[in-house]
C-alpha cells in the first residue's frame, strides 16, 4: 500500500506526521511526506532557479524546504529512515526536479519499502490530487484545517482513502469508532478499523444507527461479517445498535476520545456536493480524527 502525508509546517504538523506513520506502519505501506507550499510567479521563477543553482554554494533553501528537513528530523529521531541515512544529514541538496512545481527526494526507510519526501509549489488541492492521481496512493493523510472548506474539497476530490488528524492528542486514550451499515464501503471500512486499531492498540466500538430503530436485514449481516473480522484478529471491540440521526449519534458517541472509521458516501456526486454527505458533515463538525475510507 501507499500512503500520502500531507504536512504544512514543524507548528502545526507534528500529530499528522506522527499519527500517518504509525498508521502506515501497521499497514506496513511505502510513505510519501508532501509538503504544498505557494504557487511561484512566473516573473520569479528564474529568480527560484538561480537560487536552486547555488542552493549548496550559499545555503539557501528553497520555500517549502525547511519543512521537509523538519520532518526528517522527525522521521530520523522516531527511526522510520536508516541509521546510514541519518547519518548523512538532510539531503536538500539532492532534492531531484520533477517538473516545473514538483521536487522529491528518497530516504531509505526501515517500515515499508521506502519514505520519500516531495516539494511541491501551487494550489493545494491541486497539486495534492496530481499528486495523488499520478502516484496511485491508497491513503491520503491530511491535518485537520482551520479551512474547513478545503478539508471539504480535499474529501471530495481526492481519489484515495482520507484520513483527517483532527485535534489528535497523543497523551490521550483513543477508542476506534467503527460506523457499520449495508452500504458498500463499509466492509473495507472494517478491515482498514482493524489496522487502525492495532496500530495504536485501542478497543473497537461498532456503530450501527436506524433513524427508526428497526434494523433490515442488511445491516444485521454487515454487524455480523464486522464482529467476525474482529475476533478473528483478536480486536476487542462492543457493538451498539442505536436508534437516531446517524450523525448525531456518531458525534455523541465518538466524543473527543475516538477515531472514527466509515465508509465514505455513494451519493451522486452533484447531491453530495450541495447536500454534503454523513462523512462530510462529521469532518465538519466532530473535534476528533476521522479516516473516510473509499
């Protein structure tokens, strides 16, 4: 598997980081950490290239890089990259173009197959689904933004999996909130939960929601197929059938103490964009993580 971790600066990034590798990790998946920094002016980029040219002979770094080297620091102290790499220091110099707004460098790492580190420079959401799109990720790591509004785009318009670090806390104890009904997703949702879980070794709570308190037939089966997966892997978890607005219910539930896992929506595309979709709306408004899976 892949994993992509969006990152914006050494303030704000650290819970993303630290939450994307621990998640790829037990996933054993190859990591890419993106850093998105400002579109660059054409009037400027022969400016930017002059400096890149002399980037070793006068220390300058390009914007965006510091950064990376932050995070490689964080990747080196929490050993996800090899002693031989460490001890070479931040390689910035070595950062190899790949088109106009597009810079990487590779890290030997010591989970999955390799860590790589990626400058790009542009619209955020546009450059993450180039991104994304080109390097067939299975899984998006984002912060949980300020913007709402682009944590909104990036969920609708990013084709992987997304997994929003929303108001983590590493000092606290998490529970995973597994939300399980008919819907087609769900089954992934469940197996990508057990990951999760062993990963930051927490108990399981399934959620299933009727606004009517009855439950078809289909739901019993997905609770049925969720609690087998479980125990096969040995996950501890509770199951609870609750009755209300699905929403309302997962955000009461969940509180600030849960990860939640759900599938994403199957909504036409035009109905979820104006009329948002569970998902969306539990981004929106629930201060804990959220992984979408699709």
């Amino acid at each position: 598997m892949k994993f992509l971790i969006a990152v914006g600066s050494e303030d704000y990034s650290g819970p993303t980081l630290r939450v994307g590798m621990e998640v790829a990790s037990a996933f054993n998946a190859s990591v890419t950490v993106i850093k998105v920094g400002p579109k660059i002016s054409e009037h400027s980029v022969s400016q930017v290239k002059f400096t890149q040219e002399r980037l070793e002979e006068w220390d300058f770094d390009s914007p965006g890089v510091e950064v990376l080297e932050w995070a490689f620091g964080f990747l080196a102290e929490n050993q996800y990259i090899s002693p031989a790499v460490v001890e070479k220091g931040f390689p910035k110099n070595t950062l190899i173009e790949r088109g106009k707004n597009r810079s990487e460098v590779y890290l030997q790492g010591t989970t999955g197959s390799d860590v790589s580190l990626i400058l790009r420079n542009g619209d955020i959401i546009s450059e993450l689904r180039d991104e994304v799109s080109s390097g067939q990720f299975d899984v998006t790591i984002i912060g949980g933004s300020q913007k709402r509004r682009m944590a909104h785009d990036l969920i609708q318009y990013l084709d992987s999996s997304i997994f929003v670090v929303n108001q983590y806390d590493h000092t606290k104890p998490y529970k995973l909130l597994v939300a399980v009904n008919d819907s087609h997703n769900t089954s992934k949702a469940v197996k990508y939960g057990v990951r999760v879980s062993q990963a930051f070794d927490v108990n399981v709570d399934l959620v299933t929601v009727s606004r009517t308190g009855t439950f078809k037939s289909g739901y019993h089966r997905a609770v049925n197929k969720a609690e087998r997966l479980l125990k096969r892997m040995k996950v501890p978890y509770k199951t609870h059938l609750l009755k209300g607005d699905p929403i309302d219910i997962i955000k009461k539930t969940a509180g600030n103490d849960h990860i939640i896992v759900m599938g994403t929506s199957t909504k036409n595309p035009l109905i979820k964009y104006f009329r948002g979709s569970k998902p969306l709306k539990i981004v929106k408004t629930c201060p804990c993580p959220i992984l979408i899976v699709k």
